[in-house]
C-alpha cells in the first residue's frame, strides 16, 4: 500500500562505534497512514546482494539513543513511530558494507488498528557505499 515509504533513497552508509565501522543502517518510513507503538512491528527484513541478514543482527531506534532488537521490540510500547519521522534500522556487520555497488531489500511488516492482517512493504534499491 505505502512502498515508496519503505527505504527511504540514499539513506544507507556505514556507521562506527568506538572508531570501527561496525555494520551499516537505512531508514524506513512507516508503511501507514497513523503512528504506531514499536510493538506493532511485526518483522523487519534486510537482504544484501540477494543474502538474508540473520534477524539477530537488527536493530531498530525511532531516536537514535535507544537502540531495540526485533524481539525486544515486541514489548516497546512507550516508543512510537511517528508517521513521518523515519525508523533507523542498523544492521550489525563487522566491518560494514564493502566499498562500491550494492543491492539492498528491505522489508517492513507490520500491525495496525483496524485491519485485521499485517501490512507489509518492500523495496528494493541499488546503493553505492563509498
């Protein structure tokens, strides 16, 4: 229904903690019309050049500051993602994304008042790493 909401362009780099590059990150927009409690996500996807990545190596912050795994998200509902405001979504990867051309899916899945199965949207783009 909100594809385009889903990966929001030239949002994916490499991030460092402690002065190491330690995966990389994409922001989403919520894939509905209404906020909702980080509870209400009910999956979140990433695939690199046609890879899956292990749903353990997600995290997901509507601020930046506090940082959730998909399975603690379950239980966050003092958190909402605001419609507009995006979802960083970092994936936990030793050294990050290499250098040059990559392709990276994303898939954002979740429950809303109202309508009764998940909603669910993927997109699909073509990033270059630096």
């Amino acid at each position: 229904m909100f594809d385009n909401n889903v990966f929001i362009e030239n949002s994916c780099k490499n991030f460092e903690l402690d002065g190491k590059v330690a995966g990389f990150e994409l922001k989403t927009n919520i894939t509905y019309y209404r906020s909702i409690p980080l509870s209400m996500v009910n999956d979140i996807r990433v695939q690199v050049d046609g890879e899956e990545v292990p749903r353990e190596s997600i995290l997901c912050s509507v601020d930046e500051i506090d940082w959730f795994t998909l399975d603690e998200m379950e239980t966050v509902t003092t958190y909402k993602w605001e419609y507009g405001e995006p979802l960083i979504i970092r994936v936990q990867k030793e050294g990050g994304l290499t250098k040059g051309t990559h392709e990276v899916g994303l898939d954002v899945i979740t429950r809303t008042a109202y309508i009764p199965v998940p909603l669910a949207g993927r997109k699909v783009r073509t990033v270059e790493i630096a």
